[in-house]
C-alpha cells in the first residue's frame, strides 16, 4: 500500500507556475465589456436629434439640472419627454422636483424659431427659475490674421 501512494504522489506534482493566459484572456473581455457597455450608453443618450449651435465661449457645466430640448420642428422636450407649451410648466416643475435642482439648460436647434426660443425662457422664468443656461458646442477660436495694407 505505500508503494501505491508512493507512485500516485510521483504521479500528481504541483504546479509552482501560474498560468497567464488565461488571465490576459479574462483582461480582455472585460474591457471588450466595459467597452460595448460605455459605446452602449453614449449612444443611449442621443436621444433627441439636436444640431446645437457653435459658440467659441461654450464652457463645459458640471452642475445637474432639467434640460428642455427644442428639436428643428419646434417640437419641446424635457428630459426627452415631449410636451406641449400649455403642460410645460407642470412638466417643468415635476422634472426639477424629481432632480431637486433649480437649474434648467435650453438645448435648441439652430433652426428653431427665435419666437419659439423667448416663449420657453418666459415660461421657465414664471416658474421662478432664473438661472438658464444655453447650450452651444465648443467652437475653437478662429485666429485673426493681421493684415497690413
């Protein structure tokens, strides 16, 4: 019997190695993960298509708040839930209950009717907000050229 244990123990050693492979294979697939996960959530957060105008002052908030969307058609968004201007200042004051925030951003289409724009603004100041925010995209600052004559 001991000779059986003997062979069986000569049979079965340790390995003092640590295999690598399949670490660099679990690597991989998380970050193929995290990547379709973050591709996943950019794209979720498209939402409503908006061609905001550019501004080279835009400067990058970090302070939560409602956004209210008016897309080329003139149609209004908060939170990407569409309203009409008679139920916006209900809607208005559900959606910064929900956040508990007083700040609004207005994201507009360039094309939107400037008539359209100033009526949102009023119907958000009579909801007593005054800080607005308007969003524009980052335009890099053109350099002006000094030409003399």
């Amino acid at each position: 019997m001991n000779r059986n244990n003997r062979n069986s123990s000569s049979r079965f050693k340790f390995l003092s190695e640590m295999n690598i492979t399949s670490l660099a294979d679990v690597a991989i697939n998380l970050m193929i993960i995290f990547l379709i996960a973050g591709i996943s959530v950019a794209l979720s957060r498209a939402g409503i298509p908006i061609q905001v105008p550019r501004s080279t002052v835009a400067l990058p908030q970090r302070a939560e708040g409602v956004s209210v969307s008016l897309d080329k058609d003139g149609q209004i968004y908060i939170e990407e839930k569409q309203v009409t201007i008679a139920q916006f200042s209900t809607e208005l004051m559900q959606a910064l209950s929900r956040k508990a925030s007083s700040q609004v951003y207005l994201i507009a289409d360039q094309t939107v009717n400037y008539g359209l724009v100033i009526e949102v603004i009023s119907k958000v100041r009579e909801a007593g907000i005054e800080n607005i925010g308007l969003v524009a995209n980052p335009q890099a600052l053109r350099r002006q050229r000094n030409t003399r004559p």
